[in-house]
C-alpha cells in the first residue's frame, strides 16, 4: 500500500505538472474547466461510493479456496445495476446538456461525454479493487493502481501535448488510463470474478451497501464540492486556486493508503469477535503523516508549487496552499475512523453524518463572497465531520458496563 500511495502520488503528481504545462498553452482556465469535470464525475459515483468497501468487506469474508461463489454472484450482478444507473446518468446528460454546460463553463459536448466514458470505468473499476483490497493483496492492489497511474500520465501527456493540448484532450487521455487500470484489476481478480455465481441478493447486499456508500460519499462530497462552487462563481482566472487545491489534497493522498490496509484487517477481526490494536496504529501514523504533509505545505508553498505547477506561485496560489492543507488534514484523519466503523459495522454514526454535507452545500450556495471563504467554509465543516466521528469511536471503543 506504500508503494501504490508513494508511486500513484507521484505519477498523479507528473500528470498534473503535464496538464498544467500544455493546457496553459492553450488557455489556463481549462485546468481550472478540468479540475471541475473531474470533480464532477466524482460526485456522480457517489451514489455507488460504497462500492470498493462492501466489496473488500465481502471479499474478506469469503475466502477464494473456502466460497467463492457469493463474490462471484456479487461482482457480476453489480454490474448489470451500475449499467443501469449511468445509461440513466447519461439520459440527465443529454435532457439537461445546455444548463450543465452553462453551469460549468464547459462549452465543448464533447468534453461531457468523453468524460461520461471515462466516469463509465470510474464506476466498474472500485469492485475489483475492493476485492483485492479484502483478499489482503495489497502486491496486486499496488500494481493495479501504479499502472493505471502510470497509463493516465502516458496518455494525457501523448494526448494533450500532441494531439488535444485542451481539457477535451486531458479527460480522453484519463479515459485512457483508466481503461488500463480495469484491464489490470479484472485480470488480477479473474478466480474470483469466473467462478460459480451464487444468487446475487440485491437487498442483502444493499443492507449494508446504503450506509458504506453514505458514509465513504461524504468524506468524498466534503472535499470535492468547493471546486464546482469556485467554477460557477469564480471560474475567470481560477486556475491558481485550482493548483493550490491539488497540492493540498495531498494531505489526504497519503493517508490515505493506511485506511485501504486497516479495513480489511478490522473487518476480518470483527467477523470472528477478535480483538485488534489497527486503529491506534493507524490512527498515529495518519496523524502523524498529515500533520508533517501540511507542515511542509505551511512552509515551504512557493517551492512545493514550484516544482509542481511552474508560474502558479506568482498568481497568488502559495497564500492558498497552506489553507486547503490543514483544512483537509480533518478528512483525511476522518476518512480513517469512518473506515474503522463501517468496517465494524458500526452505521449509528452515519445519518448524523449526512447533516454536514448538507450544511456545507447551503452554506456553499448562499454565502461564498471570496475564494477565501470558500476554503474557510470546508474547514469548519471538515472539522465538524472530524468531532462527530471521534466521539462516535469513543462511544464504540469505550469500556462497556457490566
């Protein structure tokens, strides 16, 4: 998991250097039009934001050489339903084309349907992670990511520096890459995907697919809903928030790995009422990692962004850069004890969750003055996810009363 956190970092890192240098060329406000697309294709799957999760949590319980047939079962039957909801995701698409294009300042169709394709393999691929992640195969996991990384630089590189230098061009090269990395992931998981199907019990699964995907959609909402509110609002000359933005989310890109490791682990240890010191471990390490990660964003922004995103610094982005960096810390910190409860099985925490993410959509909507406040906004509201899931933990971890 370290490898994959260590070398998808820096892969995502180059794409984005490339990105940011040929977009540039053709206007700079595309890397801004990017970032949104991106973020905004994110938002789609939230609805199936639990799928890598339920899928690990499965795979975890269900040994390869013991059954393998209630994975099996699983793995086929959730894509027949992830058919289904993005055909119905691209017929919105094509009735609400002209306001979505408004909203977004994305004048080209194309870059919205290039990206649907791409959005497409974002829906199947986390199934076959989450397999691989619950059989604890985390060589796989890593090979899977790093090249699916590693075709993503690749091909926006070809692509935008040679063919599309746009954000029409940058969407088909992730496209691309993602293409790759479900090639990888389907054949590492081919024993468990090819073997006898159990009935797939859509209801049994969603049981506990509802509040995973609930819970993982609004670490993953809280931190990509400022980009489409700076789009709408602020989208002229935009483009240094957006560098700002990418290099803080790096604070979250590194933790992140140990949330991946220790789920499996939980989720194993609960089935069989086994007792295990993961979350403390993981709990320090996270800490201790994004703390060093925003530290260094604290001092050292301009060096940071400009070996990263050349130029950014003197548009005004190294003053944004410290801000996004301790305002993400809480995700990320969070991203790990909500890991540690669905794992559990632990759903309590979950609809008292959900009053956050609505919170900060109104919040967003009605009062975003500046840029500034638009980042203040997602820290409070990042540290409101943060105390709300301590105290959750707490009340699990606590001693209980004779």
């Amino acid at each position: 998991m370290l490898c994959a956190s260590v070398g998808g970092g820096v892969f995502t890192m180059l794409t984005n250097i490339a990105t940011w240098h040929f977009l540039q060329k053709n206007a700079l406000d595309d890397y801004t039009t990017l970032t949104a697309l991106r973020d905004t294709l994110t938002q789609f799957t939230i609805p199936v934001m639990g799928v890598q999760t339920a899928f690990a949590q499965l795979a975890a319980k269900h040994a390869p050489e013991v059954d393998p047939s209630p994975v099996s079962g699983a793995l086929r039957g959730q894509m027949r339903w992830l058919a289904v909801y993005w055909l119905g995701v691209a017929a919105l698409m094509l009735a609400f084309q002209p306001s979505i294009g408004k909203t977004f300042k994305v004048g080209d169709p194309a870059k919205l349907w290039i990206g649907w394709g791409y959005g497409w393999l974002l829906l199947l691929t986390p199934a076959f992670f989450g397999v691989i992640q619950g059989r604890q195969n985390f060589k796989g996991y890593a090979i899977a990511k790093v090249s699916g990384d590693v075709g993503i630089l690749v091909a926006v590189t070809l692509v935008t520096g040679f063919i599309l230098p746009n954000a029409t061009g940058a969407i088909g090269g992730l496209g691309l890459g993602a293409l790759l990395s479900f090639l990888v992931v389907t054949f590492l998981t081919r024993r468990d995907w090819s073997a006898a199907p159990a009935p797939f019990e859509i209801w049994k699964f969603l049981k506990h697919f509802i509040p995973l995907t609930a819970g993982v959609g609004v670490i993953t909402y809280m931190f990509t809903a400022d980009i489409l509110v700076v789009q709408r609002y602020f989208a002229e000359g935009s483009a240094p928030y957006a560098a700002a933005r990418t290099l803080g989310k790096a604070v979250i890109f590194l933790v992140a790995p140990v949330s991946l490791a220790m789920f499996p682990s939980i989720a194993r240890s609960a089935a069989r009422s086994e007792e295990t010191p993961v979350l403390g471990q993981a709990l320090g390490i996270t800490t201790a990692v994004g703390c060093c990660a925003a530290l260094a964003c604290t001092l050292f922004p301009e060096f940071l962004l400009g070996i990263l995103f050349p130029n950014a610094s003197d548009m005004g982005a190294a003053q944004l850069v410290p801000l996004f960096a301790w305002r993400f810390l809480p995700l990320a910190i969070a991203s790990l004890l909500i890991n540690n409860l669905l794992a559990r099985e632990r759903y309590a925490v979950v609809p008292w969750m959900l009053l956050v993410p609505l919170s900060y959509s109104i919040t967003l909507h009605y009062w975003h003055p500046s840029r500034r406040s638009v980042i203040q906004t997602l820290g409070w509201h990042s540290l409101a996810v943060l105390v709300l899931l301590v105290f959750f933990t707490w009340r699990e971890t606590r001693p209980k009363r004779a």
